[in-house]
C-alpha cells in the first residue's frame, strides 16, 4: 500500500515528516519482530522505549498517538525521526490499528481458493508417503512432508505446512498459513489459526483487529483435543519445541511459549502472555494478558495469574501468589470458618 493512501482508511493520519507518499508501505509490525517496511504504533513510553532500544527496528514507519506526542520531548522526538523511516500521528492508535489492519490483511491474506482442493487444483505439495483419510481438505499451496498422517475431516486451509512425521486427527481445523513442525500430535476437533479476541470500542461499535501473524508450532509439540490457539496479530503465536497441551485449552493471540512447556486440561491464557521453557500450568490455571512468566515456573490448578512471575517460582490461588502463603491463607480461613460455626452451634 502506498504511504499516501493510509488516509483513506484513518483520517486522522498525518505525516510530520516529509516523506514521499510513494513509499510502498507493505503491513503491520511490532516489538516481538519488527519488519522492515512496516508500521510500529506508538501510544506510550514504553513502546516508544521499545522502538528506541531495538537494534531490528530498521527501516519502520511510526504511528505516534497525539496526544502521546504532544507530550514527546523535542530531544526523543528527534531521536525517533533519525531512527523511523517516516512518522505520523493519529488521534487514537487503537482505531487506527483496528481501520488500517483491515486494508493490510486483504493484502497479505489475499484471496486464496480455500473451496476447491488444492490436490484438484494442482497446487498442493504432498509427499508419496502422505496418508490421507477420506473427507479432508486441503486448501491452495498447501504443503505436507513424509510420513504424515491426516484423518478424516481434517481441514488445512492455503499456505499450511505440515513437517514430518505429523498426525493430525479427525475434525481439526488448521487456519491459513500455520506451520507445524516435524512429529507433532494435533488431536481432534481443534482449531489452529483462528482470529485473536482483538476489537476496539468506539462510539458504540467492537471494531475489530484483523489479524494475520498465524502460528506456528515447533516440532515435538502435543495438543490435545479441542483446544485453540489463536493467531497473532501481526507476528506469531508460537508453540515452542517439545510443549505439551492438554485437551481444551485456550491459548490467546501472540502468545510465545518456550521448550517444553506443559499446559494442563482448561489452562487459558491471555493474549500477547510469553511462557519460559518448562513451565507448568495446572488444570484450569489461568494468565491473564500481556504476561512474562519466567522458565521452570509450577502454576497450581485453579490459580489466576495476573502479574509477572520470576524463574522457578511455584504459585497458587486467586490472585496468584506464594503456594506456601496460599495454603496457610486457606488454612487460616478453614480454621475460622470452623471455629465460627462451632460458636454458633453452642
């Protein structure tokens, strides 16, 4: 897209540095993986930090908030022009992401044919070893490795890559351009891919994100049955190698979850949340959104996070806290609950 025609989509858009309007903007980025060419939204000092400090954000048009940059030094401000391929403001950064990602998904997503099989078509990569079931789908461009096993109605929508000795079974659902790793298990009835929970209110309308980063799932990953991982909103969710996923799970949009993680039955976690390696989340533990959890971490069942959590830390209860102090907390209120009721009683 070109730079001059982001206003036809926010109108609020404008440049404040002189910048041809031919430039070939080409999509969305952020912090987790800047991409040359794209755009960077700023709204606080922390992503302007972010941007500043990033020896990858090289090349990056900025979308600053106005009223955020009527309080930016002259000083920072100069900093992020020397550094930004252009700047421009906004009145509100939340809209414009959700109105310019619309324009940028029809881009990159395209109109792929997700209704013939690409096996009909011509266009899918299937190795002679390949077995596949009766009743599944495979969309356009779609590409499957050796020794992969796809039951029936499974469906891989265009752009999917399927590595090695992989086994998906019957009535998952693999949205456009995941790409799942080598011997990995993706049991039934789940859903790869499918959009982030992502809407900006406004005026009485959920205006929607559009999202386009997808998955992908590392070799050596288990998912149990029914469980979701939604895509990232502009780079990656991310199943780290060797991770191992209970049945209905839910995991949120750009999530990056390390080696080895374990996620027991129910565990939810919010959007844009990053898993250390080895760390566990019991059944029905929850995170909530944006989160850094450190490696070797022990959740207990039923707790909700809602902070971040250093390397090694073993918590529990709602909110989250020291297992130890949690326990003592429940045996403190057992013993006055009982000593209560035993007052009453007499």
């Amino acid at each position: 897209m070109k730079l001059g025609n982001l206003i036809k989509f926010e109108q609020s858009f404008q440049l404040i540095t002189e910048s041809d309007e031919a430039l070939a903007v080409e999509g969305i980025t952020d912090s987790t993986e800047y991409l040359p060419r794209h755009i960077y939204f700023i709204k606080n000092k922390n992503f302007m930090a972010d941007f500043l400090q990033s020896e990858d954000a090289l090349h990056i048009g900025v979308i600053i908030e106005k009223k955020f940059f009527d309080l930016v030094s002259p000083d920072q401000l100069e900093l992020i022009k020397q550094k930004a391929w252009w700047v421009a403001t906004v009145l509100d950064v939340n809209l414009a992401m959700s109105f310019l990602s619309k324009p940028f998904y029809d881009e990159k997503i395209g109109n792929p044919n997700d209704m013939v099989d690409g096996r009909q078509m011509g266009t899918a990569s299937i190795h002679p070893s390949v077995w596949i079931a009766q009743g599944a789908f495979l969309g356009e461009n779609v590409t499957i490795a050796e020794n992969v096993k796809i039951h029936s109605g499974v469906t891989l929508m265009s752009g999917v890559t399927v590595g090695e000795g992989t086994e998906i079974f019957p009535g998952t659902t693999v949205y456009r351009n995941v790409k799942i790793g080598n011997n990995v298990r993706i049991h039934a009835n789940c859903v790869i891919g499918a959009d982030g929970f992502g809407y900006n209110f406004s005026k009485g309308v959920h205006h929607k994100v559009w999202h386009m980063g997808s998955v992908i799932i590392e070799d050596d990953v288990e998912i149990g049955a029914a469980t979701c991982i939604d895509s990232g909103t502009f780079s990656p969710t991310k199943i780290g190698r060797g991770s191992k996923i209970d049945n209905q799970v839910q995991i949120g949009h750009n999530c990056k979850l390390g080696t080895g993680v374990i996620l027991c039955g129910q565990a939810g976690l919010g959007g844009s949340t990053t898993i250390g390696d080895y760390t566990v989340f019991g059944g029905d533990a929850k995170a909530a959104n944006g989160l850094k959890i450190g490696k070797g971490v022990q959740i207990a069942g039923g707790a909700g996070v809602i902070n971040n959590v250093e390397d090694g830390e073993v918590l529990g209860g709602f909110p989250a806290r020291n297992i130890k102090e949690w326990m003592k907390g429940v045996a403190y209120i057992r013993k006055h609950s009982l000593s209560s009721s035993k007052d009453k009683s007499e």
